[in-house]
C-alpha cells in the first residue's frame, strides 16, 4: 500500500477511535474508494462542504458521523492539488 494511502486510513482511523466510530469495519479498501471519490468530486468543482453533505447523505451511521474527516484527510493525503 502506498504511504499515502495508509497515512489516510491512520488518520481517518485514529480520529474513528477518539469519536467512537465503527467506520474501521467499512474495510480499507472501501474507506480508500471513498477517500477517492471525494478527490474527484473536489476535483470536478464542488466544496468540501458539499462532498461533506453528500457522504452523510448517502452512507451509513459509521462513515456518515465521520464525512468531515474523511473529506479533510483526504484532502491532506490523498488529493494533490487541494
């Protein structure tokens, strides 16, 4: 796995655990697809914010409780040009 890939899933991870978020159960895999799609959202236009929105929108407790971070990790890890 590429190092930015896993200082994401750490990130995402570590914040899970200080909430209390069962988001680790997603799976890696799916928690980086997720982190993917929000770069190309972003990428394609649209504000943190509303990538934000749409995840709680369109996932599960889990991940939902957890949008803002996983935006904001993304963009630190994984979105090159945010």
């Amino acid at each position: 796995m590429p190092q930015d890939e896993q200082d994401y899933l750490n990130a995402v991870y570590r914040k899970a655990s200080e909430v209390g978020s069962g988001i680790h159960g997603y799976g890696d895999e799916k928690t980086l697809d997720l982190a993917r799609r929000v770069c190309a959202e972003l990428e394609g236009g649209r504000t943190p914010a509303e990538v934000a929105r749409e995840i709680r929108q369109t996932n599960g407790h889990a991940v939902a409780e957890m949008a803002t971070y996983i935006v904001g990790n993304a963009e630190t890890y994984l979105c090159p040009s945010h």
